[in-house]
C-alpha cells in the first residue's frame, strides 16, 4: 500500500471514530493519535497529516475509561495500517504497567490463588468470562493453583507471564471461556505459545488488536513458553468439563514436571513513594477560589493576581470543562498547581450533585481563605 493512500485510510478510521463519544473519551484512541504524531511529527512531508491529527485530538474529551473491547477498533485498524505502511516508524503499544509485588502472585490482580506446592499444577484463564473464574475458585478441582480472567491481548499477557513464570509449580494453562472480541487473548495466548514474539515483542500470528508486550522481557517470554504446555479450551464455560479437565491434568502430569525450577528474575517496575513536598514554587499565574453554587447548580472559578486583583472567573457545570478553559487560556503555568485545580474542581462537582458543603484545600505553598456559597 502507499504511503499516501495508507495516510488517508488511517485519516478515514480515525475521523469515523471520533463520531462516538465512546471513543473520545478512550485511552485506546487518545494514545494511538498522540503515537501517530510523535512518529511523522519529525518527518518532512506530512505537515498536512499532523495537523488532521491535532484537529483530532483536540476533540478528544477527558479520559473517561480504557479499552471496552468493542468488536471493530478504528484506532486499532488505523495503527495496523500504519505499521504495514511505515514497518521503520513503529508505534509505541499502549502504555499499560502494573504494581509488582514481593508476594505470589506478584502482579496485582482478579485472581483467585491457591497454591499449595506441587499437587497444583494447573492455572486456569478464563478469558472475558469473570463468573467463569468466580464459579471455579469455588469449586477449586484438585490440582488448581490460580484461576482468573484475562481480558486483554497485551497486558492481559503480560499479567499471565509474571504470575506463572514466578511459581514453577504450574505446568499447565488452561485457556477457556469466551474470546473477548477484536482482543483475541485467548487466540493471542495459543499463538504465543506456539510462535512466541518478533523483535518489536508483538506476539506472532496474534489476531488481536495490540498484541505487543511491553511490561514482559524477551526472556520472561521463553520460560513462559518452556515452562506451561497450554491447553485450549476457548469458548468453553462448561464448568463440569473444565473441573473435570483439571483433575485430569494434575492427576496425568508426568514424573519430570514434578522436579523444582529455579524462578528466573523478572523485570520490575520501580516503585516511588509519595512524600509531601519540600520546597514549593508558587505559580506565578495566580491563584483560584473555587466556589460551587447549589442554587444555579455551577460552578464558578476566581481567578486573581497576588495582590488580589481578580483576573478571570470561569464558570461552568461540571469540573473538566472549567479546568480545560483555565488551562487554555494560560491561566496555569505550574503543573503541582493544575493538578491542585483538578482535585479542587473534581471535590466541587461532587459537592454540587450530592449535595455537601464544599471547602476548599490549602493550595501547595500557600494557604488561601475559602468561599463556599449556600
């Protein structure tokens, strides 16, 4: 296909996918517009398309949500076509990570665990089927290590390859319930034991939407693959035929799966604790007094200078549009102090639709005298 005509196929995509609110309020179209123009932002001759793709963005709403699993994914599509039209401009994966743990399992997650050593080989996914996991944690077959749902084709994985690359207890995965549709992780987890990934860690043979592993090593991948014979079980919610099956494995599993595995060290994500912050640089915009009014069901955002002159007041319904129109008109220029904003205008909102007395926090470095209107 040719660079330009890819251009405006992926242009079509995304402008069609920009017409349902789902989308302009999803993770999973924001960050393949913010990808696309990261990739040709440096590159001569596609000026025109950035500025389709800052059109685009700037009709993105606040972030309300991440990927719903919808059947057809317009930024998916477009970024398939991208990556077949420009194979040297990848684009980044959606940025996914998790917490890990010192404990097993050491990724957080919707798990149900049971490990008792070597009489519990086994570790079930049951997909996008949750009560499937439920139902089966309690029944707990004989044999069950840890059972839980895996949703999505990339972290979704990810989560699968920590959990079971860290207990070398389990030798099995048994893959069942239903496929969530346009993902394909159980699809995506058969193709990765049986093809594992290409040099940019996408999963070969994967007929999922972003079957790139980003929080998985290339090694973490391979013990994964050596360690877990998979078994394929998708599309079955049976859970006689699925406790049964269990039992079925543990009970068969063969003298040499019984000998210990050294866990191999897998990759951490640092951890960075919070602390109060020591030295604060005051923004030298100004500052807001927030103030809610019940009566005319809004919120009003007062905007002054430091010796109190009032600058601005913005008004609104709810929170994003006051911040994004305070933002905007450059009436912030510190980011402790937009975030500040955000919490403030956020607990206001909450304030207006149940109906509490609204205070207003102390802004980082200094305190400021509060309004709240009846």
């Amino acid at each position: 296909m040719r660079k330009k005509e890819a251009l405006n196929k992926i242009r079509s995509e995304l402008q069609e996918g920009m017409k349902l609110a789902k989308c302009q309020t999803c993770t999973c179209m924001k960050e393949p517009l913010e990808n696309l123009k990261a990739s040709l932002n440096h590159v001569k001759g596609y000026s025109t398309f950035i500025e389709d793709i800052d059109n685009l963005l700037s009709q993105m709403e606040p972030i309300k949500h991440d990927c719903l699993g919808c059947e057809y994914c317009f930024p998916a599509v477009a970024t398939n076509i991208f990556g077949e039209a420009f194979p040297s401009l990848s684009l980044d994966a959606l940025s996914c990570a998790f917490e890990i743990t010192d404990t097993w399992p050491p990724v957080v997650g919707e798990y149900f665990a049971f490990c008792e050593g070597s009489t519990c080989p086994v570790a079930v996914s049951t997909l996008a089927s949750v009560e499937l996991a439920e139902k089966l944690a309690k029944a707990r077959p004989k044999g069950l290590c840890i059972v839980g749902k895996t949703e999505t084709e990339n972290i979704g994985i990810d989560k699968v390859i920590k959990n079971t690359i860290t207990n070398p207890t389990i030798r099995f995965l048994i893959v069942a319930g239903q496929d969530p549709k346009g993902h394909h992780s159980g699809r995506t987890l058969l193709a990765l034991k049986e093809n594992g990934v290409d040099e940019k860690m996408k999963v070969v043979g994967s007929s999922g939407k972003h079957p790139i592993l980003k929080n998985v090593t290339r090694d973490e991948v391979e013990v994964f693959r050596k360690q877990v014979q998979v078994i394929n079980m998708v599309g079955c919610e049976d859970i006689k035929i699925i406790t049964r099956r269990v039992r079925e494995v543990a009970k068969n599993m063969s003298p040499p799966h019984n000998e210990p595995l050294e866990p191999p060290p897998i990759s951490v994500i640092p951890k960075i604790r919070a602390e109060e912050p020591r030295n604060v640089e005051m923004d030298k915009a100004g500052y807001f007094v927030i103030i809610p009014s019940q009566e005319k069901k809004s919120i009003t955002a007062e905007h002054y200078s430091y010796d109190n002159e009032l600058l601005h007041i913005i008004e609104g319904e709810d929170a994003s549009s006051i911040y994004l129109t305070i933002i905007g008109n450059g009436c912030v220029t510190q980011l402790s102090h937009a975030a500040y904003l955000g919490k403030e205008l956020a607990k206001a909102e909450l304030s207006l639709r149940h109906g509490l007395r609204y205070i207003q926090d102390k802004a980082p470095g200094r305190i400021r005298a509060s309004r709240t209107e009846k």
